[in-house]
C-alpha cells in the first residue's frame, strides 16, 4: 500500500514538472508547496520585473505561493522566494509556470489607437434635449426681441394753428404803423382789414354784418374796437394813443389754439 503511494506521489510529481501550470497574463496563479523551512517572498526592487509573487502561510509546513505574470512566458518562482531569516530556500520543488496571453498576435496595446465609437443618440441624449429646448426657447425670444427693439414711428408734426382773429389785427396794424398815414391810405387799410375780419369768421355776411358780430364777439372786441379808434384818430395824439392800447391787448391777449395745446400737452 505505501509502495502504491509513494509511486502515485512520483508520477504526480514527475507530470507536474512535465508540464508547468498556466495560467493568463494579468490574473492570480497558485502553487501549493510543502516545506520544512518557512518561506517568504523576497522583496521586489525593480517595478518592472515580469512577476510578481506572494507567500501565504496555510498551515504546519505547508505554503500557497501566488502569482501574477505581466509578461507572456515561462517563469521560475523559486528565485523570487527565500526563506525568513533571507538564506535561500532549498529542497523547493519545481516552480516553473507558464504566463500567457489571450490576446491576438500583434495586438497593439494603445488605447489611442482604437477607433472611434460611432454616433448615437442614447450617448448625447442630454446634449440633444438642451439643444431643442435652446431652440423652442430662441424662436419667440428672437420676436419678442425685434417688437421690443423696433423703432417706433415718429409722429408727423403738428400743422401750424391758423391765426386768430386778434393776430390778424395785430399783424396788419404792425405793417401799417411803420409810418403816418394819409385818409386815403387809411380808408384802404380799414377796407383791408374789414376783409379780413368777414374771412376770419368764415361768415358770407355782408361786412357790416361780419364787423357788428366781431365787436359783439368776446374774444376779439376790444381788439376791433382799438383798431378801428387808430384807423379815424383825428390827430397824431389820438393814434399815438389808440397804438398803445393796441400793445396792451397785444400783451394781455391769449391765443386759444396755444392755451388748449398747452393744457392738452399738461395733462
């Protein structure tokens, strides 16, 4: 029975070193080992080293040697281990294993090197739903914008207010008392100003009419009444006078198409 064992253990032993355990490159290996010398793992000094390997104790003689392989290869482990006191380790087995890689031949390694994912909606879904909600938001903004910003029309100005009827007198009496009037040329001017009196209240009464009504009339009474004292003044006292009355109602009369734009303007 033990001679069974014992051939059992060497044919194991001696497969075992036939063949070394595999194992992919970048994932974690592990080789039972017994020995009657405790064990460690020396320590590593060059980060570039192909292998790395770890000692753990199981139990009473018995260790679990880890490794991971950077490198593709065959590797023995024995060199990377020693025992605690630092003497080398012996009567190891074979602790040959074998790193290799599941990767294509020629396969590069630079990540740079990759192509491109295409396109796709799912990974810029966030960046389309701001896009369209940028856009609803510019559409009416855009108008907004442009009613605010156009130009409002200017308003055409106002015509000129027809004259009164008292700047009417006052305009010819200005013209006529630059210098001294004969009778001729007064009765032309009186004819002149009657006429504009008649055209100044838009009546096709005869003059006499239209002059009674402007004297009855509030607004331009005292006005006619002065005018027509200057126009049959007998001497040049009287008209000096009947002017500077004139100029007193010049001063004191308000036009009435100004007094509303100016109450319209106020309110």
């Amino acid at each position: 029975m033990g001679i069974a064992a014992f051939l059992a253990l060497f044919l194991a032993t001696t497969l075992a070193h036939a063949q070394p355990p595999r194992t992919a490159r970048g994932t974690t290996g592990a080789i039972d080992v017994a020995s009657a010398q405790p064990l460690r793992a020396k320590a590593v000094r060059d980060s570039a080293t192909p292998i790395l390997v770890r000692v753990n104790a199981l139990e009473a003689g018995r260790y679990r040697i880890e490794y991971i392989g950077a490198l593709e290869g065959t590797f023995d482990l024995a060199p990377l281990i020693e025992q605690t006191d630092g003497r080398a380790a012996d009567a190891l087995p074979d602790l040959r294993v074998e790193v290799y890689t599941q990767l294509p031949p020629n396969h590069g390694t630079d990540v740079f090197g990759l192509s491109a994912p295409g396109f796709s909606l799912a990974a810029h879904y966030t960046t389309f739903l701001w896009t369209a909600i940028a856009a609803w938001c510019a559409v009416p903004a855009y108008f907004i914008a442009r009613r605010v910003l156009r130009a409002k029309p200017i308003p055409a100005p106002l015509p000129p207010p027809e004259p009164t009827v008292s700047q009417r007198l006052f305009a010819i009496v200005d013209q006529a008392r630059a210098r001294e009037l004969d009778a001729d040329e007064r009765g032309r001017l009186e004819l002149l100003l009657l006429q504009e009196l008649r055209a100044a209240s838009a009546s096709s009464a005869s003059l006499a009419d239209a002059t009674a009504a402007l004297r009855n009339d509030q607004r331009c009474a005292q006005v006619v009444r002065a005018v027509e004292s200057w126009l049959h003044a007998p001497t040049a006292g009287d008209r000096s006078r009947a002017l500077a009355q004139i100029d007193a109602l010049r001063s004191e009369s308000v036009d009435p198409v100004i007094s509303r734009r100016a109450t319209g303007a106020a309110t």
